[in-house]
C-alpha cells in the first residue's frame, strides 16, 4: 500500500484539514473514536493511505497538526474527531506569529520546525511504502504562510523523492470579488518571495565568507 503523510498548520489549514478527516473517515466508515462502523467491505479498501492501524483494532489518522499558538489545537480537540488523531501529534507553540509571514518562516516558526519534522519523520518511516506528503495551509497570516513555506523546503530537502501536494487558501479573500487567476498569481507571487529570500541568504553567507578570507592575511600579518 502507498502511504500519504498529511500536513496541516495553522489556524485555517487545520480547520480545512479537520473538516478532510471528517469527510475522509465517513468514506470510511470510521467514527470518531477510531472504530469501523461501516457496512461494506469496500470501505476498507485502501484506508492504510490515509490511516495506521494500531493495535486496539482502531484506525488513526496519518497526520501532522502544526499552530503557533495554542489555541487552534483546542479548536481541534473539541471537535465531533478531536479524539481520533494522535495526541503526540499535535505540535503548537505558544506566542503566535502575529499575521507576520517573517515570524512565521524565520523566527518562531524555525524553533519549531525541528519538532514538526520528528514527527513527520516518524510517520513516514512507518510507512511500508511512502507515496508523498499532503499539506494544507494559508497564504494569508503568520503560521500558515511564513512556517508553511517554511516546512515545504525542509520536507522537499530531506525527502526529494516523494511526491507533494499542497492546498493553499487565501480564506478572507474570498468576499472581494477575487477570481481563479488572482488566487493563482498570489501563490506565485509568495513562492516567488520566497525564492527572493533564499537567494538572499544565499548570497549573504557567500559575502561573509569572502569577507573572512580577506581578514585572514590581515590577522596573520
């Protein structure tokens, strides 16, 4: 079986990401403590995808929830499927980014990133078959944006090979009138700030180390 691993963070990926796991687990026939009550073994069929099977028989779900701030993971938790994800799956921080993509990419968002990638690496090497990643976040605030972005570069870095989709949502747009193609040259436009960003650093850090080249003469003189 080719195994997904799903991604979801901040506050508007891990409301689309929830209401996925609802939608995906009626399919299922799962409810919300994990057991199937289906009617067909069809629904079965294929459910390894999506789900590990532990060893009480129950069905949880392969997935990362990632916030900056706690409360979006409350949100979660109360919800009607709160208890079907692992509870050592729920990776949040404190402070929040604040709407700031830069807090979200470069600051609280980087100490968190490494604790989000234990995670994902756990799920993925326990996977028999790892088919790729599916990540839903937003283009808008500071966690979805700035950390998103964020975590797509490590996960392409550390796993090149597997396939990744993501769904991104520009979500309190949506009442001005934006068509398909706005939409379309938003995402560009951000991925585009990112590669800015990178080829920044880039170049910074080739600055630097010329920089020391040239001192050292001067130090050993």
């Amino acid at each position: 079986m080719r195994e997904i691993v799903h991604i979801q963070a901040g506050q508007c990926g891990n409301q689309i990401g929830s209401k996925f796991w609802e939608v995906i687990s009626d399919e299922h026939g799962i409810d919300p403590s994990g057991s199937y009550r289906g009617d067909s073994d069809l629904q079965l069929e294929r459910i390894n995808v999506y789900y590990n099977e532990a060893s009480n028989g129950k069905y949880v779900p392969r997935a990362v929830l990632v916030d900056l701030e706690p409360g979006t993971m409350d949100s979660v938790r109360s919800g009607p499927f709160g208890h079907l994800f692992r509870p050592d799956n729920f990776v949040f921080g404190q402070s929040g980014a604040g709407n700031n993509w830069a807090k979200g990419h470069y600051t609280e968002g980087a100490e968190l990133v490494d604790a989000v990638l234990d995670v994902v690496r756990k799920e993925a090497e326990g996977c028999d078959c790892l088919q790729g990643f599916q990540m839903t976040h937003s283009l808008g605030g500071g966690t979805g944006s700035g950390m998103g972005t964020l975590l797509i570069s490590k996960i392409r870095e550390e796993y090149p090979d597997p396939m990744f989709r993501r769904k991104a949502f520009l979500h309190w747009y949506t009442g001005e009138g934006m068509d398909e193609m706005e939409f379309t040259e938003a995402e560009s436009n951000m991925n585009d700030l990112v590669s800015e960003y990178q080829q920044y650093q880039e170049a910074t850090a080739e600055d630097e180390g010329e920089f020391e080249e040239e001192e050292d003469p001067q130090q050993e003189a």
